[in-house]
C-alpha cells in the first residue's frame, strides 16, 4: 500500500476514532447519572443492600467494586455468586440496576471495573491473562467476605464484560454458567475478518480507551501497527488476539462443563454474529445462541437503566436454572432462538446448522472489470447508527442499485420472486478474481432490490488480499456476516461488489482493477441461504 494511500486511511481512522470516542462518552455521561440515581432505592433496608469496595486483583492491582447482597442476608446460608467485569469504558456502577434485580432473586453479585479503567488500578490489557486473573481473584474475595456458595459461580456480562467472563469460564473450574452478552468468541474474527481492519470499530475502542482509561504500551504498539496496517506484524498481532479469544479455549470450557449463554446483535459493528455462532457450534455441555436485530450491545442498553429488557430476563432465567437448580423450562427450549430483521417475530432451531438449511446460488456469470478507490455508493453505513435505525425503525442502509456506477461497482441479479422468501443464516461468495496489483480490499453486499430498483443491505462482509501475481487469476471465497431477513414477493436479491466502504481500511494501491470472471471448470456464485416463507 502507498504511503499517500497509509496518510489518508491514518487520518480517517483518527477522525472517525474521535467521533466514536464522542459517542461512548455520552452514552457513559448518560448512563452513570441513572445508575447512581438508583443507588438510594437499592440501600433501603427492604432492599438489597449495596457497598463499595476495593478488591486486590492480579499483582496486587486495586479494583474497584460494588457488591449486592440480599435483603436480611446474616451468614445463616450461602448464595449463588455472579460476578460481572464491566464493559469496556464503562464505571463500577453499569450494573448496579441488573445487580439488583439479582439479589431480589436470591443472587450475591459483585460487580466491578476491570483494570486499566476509571479508578481500577493496572492498564489496559484487552482481557489478557491479567484481566483473567483477575476476575478469579474476585470470585476469591466473594468467597471470603459474602455468603456466596462455592458451589453456585457464575459470570454475566456486556461487551468486554462477556468476553472476560467466557476467558474466566475456561481457566476456572469453579464458573459454572456464563450470560455472555454482545461479546466476542474469536477478536481476530471480530474486527480482522477477510483480512481486513475494521476501521470503524477499532478506532472506537481505542479512542474510548484512551477517555476512559489507560492503555498498555502492548495495546497502544498492537493498535498502532492494526491502524497502521504493519504486515510485517500480522502474525504478531494474530497470536495476541488469539489469546484473547474464547474460541481457543473451547475444549476447556467444554472440559468444564460450563453452561454458556451467547447473545448478540446482526448488525454488531465491534463482534459480528459469524463467530459467536461458530463458536456456539464447537460447544459441549449446556448452550443457548440467541440473535436479535441492533448493534453493539444496544439490544441491551434499556436493562443496564432498570427498563423492561428482555436480554437481561433470558440471562437471568439462565442463571436460574444452572445456579440455582430453577426448572423453569430455559433447557428445553430451543436452544438457537432468533428475531427476524424484518417482522420481529422470534423462531426456534435445534442448532445454528438448521439455520441456513436450504440455500439457492445465483450465478456471477460473465466477466465485469471495476477501478478501485472509489466509493460507489454501496456501503455498509456507519457504525452503531446504521444497525441501531435499523434496529428501531427497519431502516437498514440502502442504495439505488440501478444507479451503482459500473465503473467503480460490479453487480449481479437475482431473478424476481414471486413469493416471499427467508433469508436465515450465512451467506457465502465465491468467485475469482484477477487484480492488476498485489494487494486489494472488495467489499461484497447483498440486496434486496424492490421495483425501484432501491436495494435494502442484508448483509455485507470485506475481503482484503496481499502478494498475489499481477494478472493472474485467484478465487475468494466470502462468508458474508449472518442475518435473517424477509424479502418480500416481487423483490430479487442483488450482489454489489465494490473496493472502497468506510467501516474498512482498503488497501487497493491508485488506479487499481479488479475484474470478476467465472470460469467454466469453476463457476462465481452467491450461495444464499434461502426458503420461501
């Protein structure tokens, strides 16, 4: 990648990282007020009591903490524990609304700021063996200081919250069940997927780190070289998010036994859904996959303020059963359960491969050439905003597909259907490719094209490559991240592959060209996963 190309993608990267940093700012200045503004309630004496402590986490590292325990708890009996790290960039209080209905329901729960934040002593270590140690060494400090049962262990958690508690499950045998809510099971999958650094998404992690706490010189060395695009430390940067990822500890936490609840958004901008649910598929004992529309950890925000929420009552419903022996029926629900983009309306399945069961392909026949560089006009929106609309009004990113202009956008059609169809699960693209450069970035987006010819994004996913030949063909094959979408009669599905979509770092050099072939022995297609409704 030229160095005109690194100065422009460096200095979009921190634009786009101070108006991220912005946005969780606010939303902490929103929600510590409603929080703190709760505390009173939660220290009457008909209440679950509530106090603020210092607990000695990993190397003597202070972290703050606040426990609920509750009402009338003497010492005469234990308790089951939940232990709950706060997301990233969030204070000790987040909790404090869900920690109360807990200890309603009999739950001693120790919430607190995971090092390197607010007033937690360390650095930032990006759920690294410090942070795991530590999170062990609160359940120590329960143990010891509340009447929490040894027996009855268990971690909930939004965001960095889930990550940490899924890393904790695997190297303590003691955790035996997990609420893990819009986290991360693999953090390469996560903001690395097709090769490609999720610009947006990690320039709102560092620059809200940055607010809010104190990074480690590994941090700031590993963003640096992620944002700078440092090949030369690709491998490096791979095995430190490895150890970060739930996903390479499955066996033990399989080993263990540990009940795992996964939820999560399909439009996450930080951890798409994809990889949780490979991760749900590698899992053993007791699991439960639930995906519904939004973004990051928005699907839960209303809970975190004491609202009505329905994520916060399916994780305690988990604990429920798996803390406290509650047979209230979460065991013999389906156990992969989604809400459709589209109506709202919550379907079951046996497991994430029943999901995408039957699938049709639509042929990228033809040969198409398009110049890099430029935004066509097909992308992926903005982060948070664009899955949030989505969220709340189904009002997904769109663009007018017979307008793309072919120069810079290559597209393919499906046929019109005449009767509704489903779109559940993944779609995947293969097709091959012949740049006049060694190194590129395509994005590909699925539509759903009305009569208008507006297309309604489905789903998206970017690919990026590096040292191929000048001139010679290669195949890519794209898993596009998961969704469920119903495209109505009359509509037809499109594929628009372009170069350039602002959630990405692209590393297409000036005046690049990619063209699109399917050749005879191996032809292009998007395989959908597809069923009339």
């Amino acid at each position: 990648m030229g160095h005109g190309r690194t100065r422009h993608n460096a200095l979009r990267t921190s634009a786009v990282g101070a108006v991220s940093a912005t946005l969780v700012a606010g939303t902490i200045a929103g929600l510590a007020p409603a929080a703190q503004a709760a505390a009173p309630s939660v220290l009457s004496a008909a209440t679950p009591s509530v106090r603020f402590v210092d607990i000695t986490g990993d190397g003597g590292t202070v972290l703050k903490a606040n426990v609920v325990t509750p009402a009338g708890a003497d010492g005469s009996r234990s308790h089951p524990l939940v232990v709950m790290p706060t997301s990233w960039g969030l204070p000790q209080i987040e909790y404090l609304a869900q920690a109360r209905k807990l200890a309603e329901s009999g739950y001693v729960v120790v919430g607190y700021n995971v090092r390197g934040f607010w007033q937690s002593g360390g650095n930032i270590e990006v759920a690294g063996p410090p942070d795991i140690a530590d999170a062990s060494k609160v359940i120590d400090w329960a143990l010891a200081n509340t009447p929490a049962d040894a027996d009855a262990v268990g971690m909930a958690g939004v965001s960095y919250g889930a990550g940490i508690g899924l890393l904790t499950a695997a190297h303590d045998e003691r955790v035996k069940a997990v609420a893990a809510l819009s986290g991360w099971a693999d953090l390469i999958d996560s903001i690395y997927s097709g090769r490609t650094q999720h610009a947006q998404a990690a320039a709102l992690l560092a620059g809200s780190g940055q607010i809010t706490g104190r990074p480690s010189a590994e941090l700031q060395e590993t963003i640096e070289n992620f944002l700078g695009s440092n090949l030369a430390k690709e491998q490096e940067m791979i095995d430190w998010g490895k150890k970060r990822s739930p996903a390479t500890y499955v066996d033990r936490i399989n080993a263990n036994g540990t009940a795992v609840m996964l939820a999560n958004a399909w439009g996450d901008s930080l951890f798409p859904p994809n990889q949780y649910a490979d991760f749900y598929e590698k899992l053993t004992g007791p699991k439960r996959l639930a995906l519904r529309p939004g973004d990051h950890a928005t699907a839960e925000a209303t809970g975190l303020l004491g609202l009505p929420n329905d994520v916060w009552t399916d994780a305690e419903r988990w604990l429920d059963h798996y803390l406290k022996g509650e047979d209230n029926g979460v065991d013999r629900e389906q156990p992969v359960r989604l809400k459709s983009r589209s109506t709202g309306a919550w379907e079951g399945y046996p497991d994430w491969k029943s999901v995408g069961a039957t699938s049709r392909k639509i042929d990228l026949a033809g040969s198409t050439t398009i110049h890099a560089n430029v935004n066509s006009g097909a992308d992926g929106g903005v982060v948070f905003l664009s899955s949030l609309l989505d969220q709340l009004v189904r009002l997904p990113p769109t663009a007018s597909i017979p307008l793309l202009p072919r120069r810079h956008a290559a597209v393919w059609q499906s046929e019109r259907y005449t009767t509704a169809q489903q779109v559940r699960g993944t779609a995947e693209l293969h097709t091959t490719v012949t740049s006049t450069a060694s190194s590129g970035t395509l994005v590909a987006y699925l539509y759903d094209v009305g009569p208008l010819g507006v297309g309604r994004l489905v789903s998206s996913a970017p690919h990026t490559f590096h040292e191929q030949t000048p001139g010679r063909p290669f195949g890519v094959d794209l898993e596009l991240f998961s969704t469920a979408y119903d495209v109505p009669a009359g509509h037809r599905l499109a594929l628009v592959v372009d170069t350039v979509d602002p959630l990405y770092i692209e590393h297409n050099p000036s005046g690049a060209q990619l063209t699109f072939s399917s050749p005879q022995a191996d032809p292009s297609y998007v395989e959908v996963p597809l069923r009339e409704q």
